[in-house]
C-alpha cells in the first residue's frame, strides 16, 4: 500500500534517492537564503524595522541548507546538480511569482510594492514548507538520521509562516487589504500548478533509481494530479486566509544554530 511514510522510507534507505533528495532540499533552501538576504539589504527606507526578521528568515534558510548537506556528508555524499524541473523556486520565478532574481541583483531599493509581493510570496510558499515539514515530522521524528533534521526545520517553518501572518496582517490594517488579497491568490494558484510539476518531477525521478513498476508510478502520478485538482478547485483557500498567529513576533530574536548538522 502507498503512503507518504513507505515512500519516504524507501528514498532514505536508498544512497542515490536520498542523495537527489538532499540536494534539491539544500538547493532551494539555500536560495531561500540568497533572496532573503538581499531582500534585507534592499528593503525601503520606510520598512526598515521588517531587515533584522527578513535577515533572521535568510539565515534560517541557509542553515537548512547547511543541515541537509550535513546529511549528505554524513553518508559519504556529495550534492549532485539539481534537474531544472525540479527548481521549485525558478519555476515560480518564471510565472511572474515573487521577486525575480534580476531586481534582487540590482542595488535599488525595493518599494513598499515589492515587500507586500515578498511576504505574499513567502506565506504561501512556507505553508507549503510548513505542511511538509509537519508530515515528515509526524511519520520520521523520531528516525535516527533525519529526526533531529527534521524536527528543527519544522519549527522554524512554523516561525516563517507565523511572521507572514504577523506582518501581512499589519500592512492589512494599514490599508493595503486589496493588494494583499490579489497578490496571495495569484500566488497560491501559481505554486499549486509549479508545486504538482515539481511533484511529478522528483517522483519520476526517484521511480527510475528505485526502480518502481509502471503501476505504482502511475498510481503516485495520479495521487498527485487528484491533489492538485483539490487544491486547484478549493484547497487554496487554505493559503491565502491570514489569522493572529499564536507565535507572535517569531523572528524577533537571534537565529538558532545547528552546530551539531553545519
């Protein structure tokens, strides 16, 4: 029987699964860093105050990163180059969602504009980040060598999304409802289309080097495609609604390190 916990299990037990599986999580989380870090040093004069948390969620970021190639090493791997239809965040990129890598390169400072598209941006992709995280959480917490990984990245995507909420509510009351709610539904429309080709991708992927009969690729296949029609036809209200989070001000403090994975 398929479920998420025997399918992550067989990707883990596998050197070659787990290797593309580290590295297209260290890849996007790095660039999560990247683009974080210049949105920090880019932030208007008059949002000056949001630097140290956007600062905080780069470098949080960044050590995932670090942790999911301390994983790696930890069996003797290296990362290997990440296939560009599994690139998560270009492919959003290229449907127009978020800030795209040629303004962040730039030394302008972004406009009040840019920031509302950023955290928009960020509280659909970290609900995503913060469910996924919350399932391996619940199915390998525990796991020898990915339960301490996991549980500390899931807290800090749940402190990701908490800060979305926090500030996109704040900019709300302060007038830019309308914007907000335009920018989030595009968003979330977009990242369910970019998120069940990526799917597709990486399952076609691990299928080939675990070898799994036709059937069950094709019954993964088709999981995925039904979730995306849910999602496509109702599940994306889930992501743009904003509520008080019970985390408050959750990027409000110093970084927590990962000596133990950097």
């Amino acid at each position: 029987m398929l479920s998420a916990r025997s399918l992550f299990q067989e990707i883990v037990d596998h050197d070659d699964s787990f290797q593309l599986f580290c590295s297209i999580a260290a890849s996007g989380e790095s660039q999560g860093g990247w683009e974080n870090a210049r949105i920090a040093a880019l932030v208007p004069d008059g949002m000056r105050d949001l630097a140290p948390k956007i600062t905080r969620h780069g470098a949080d970021e960044d050590k995932h990163g670090r942790i999911f190639n301390a994983l790696l090493r930890k069996r003797g791997l290296a990362p290997v180059p990440v296939p560009p239809e599994t690139d998560y965040t270009m492919l959003l990129e290229r449907r127009g969602i978020g800030l795209a890598h040629d303004k962040l390169r730039r030394e302008e400072r972004l406009t009040e504009r840019d920031v509302l598209v950023y955290l928009a941006h960020s509280r659909v992709t970290e609900q995503r980040a913060a469910d996924q995280m919350a399932l391996l959480v619940r199915h390998f917490g525990d796991h020898p060598e990915v339960g301490r990984a996991v549980r500390m990245i899931c807290n800090d995507e749940d402190n990701h999304l908490a800060y979305c909420h926090e500030e996109l509510l704040r900019l709300a009351r302060a007038g830019h409802g309308p914007a907000i709610r335009g920018v989030l539904r595009e968003s979330a429309l977009a990242e369910i289309a970019v998120h069940r080709d990526v799917s597709l991708a990486v399952m076609g992927r691990m299928g080939r080097l675990l070898r799994w009969p036709a059937p069950k690729a094709a019954a993964l296949a088709a999981g995925i495609r039904a979730v995306h029609a849910h999602e496509r036809f109702a599940g994306w209200h889930r992501m743009v609604d904003l509520r008080e989070p019970q985390r408050r001000d959750a990027l409000g403090g110093p970084p927590v390190t990962a000596p133990e994975f950097a």
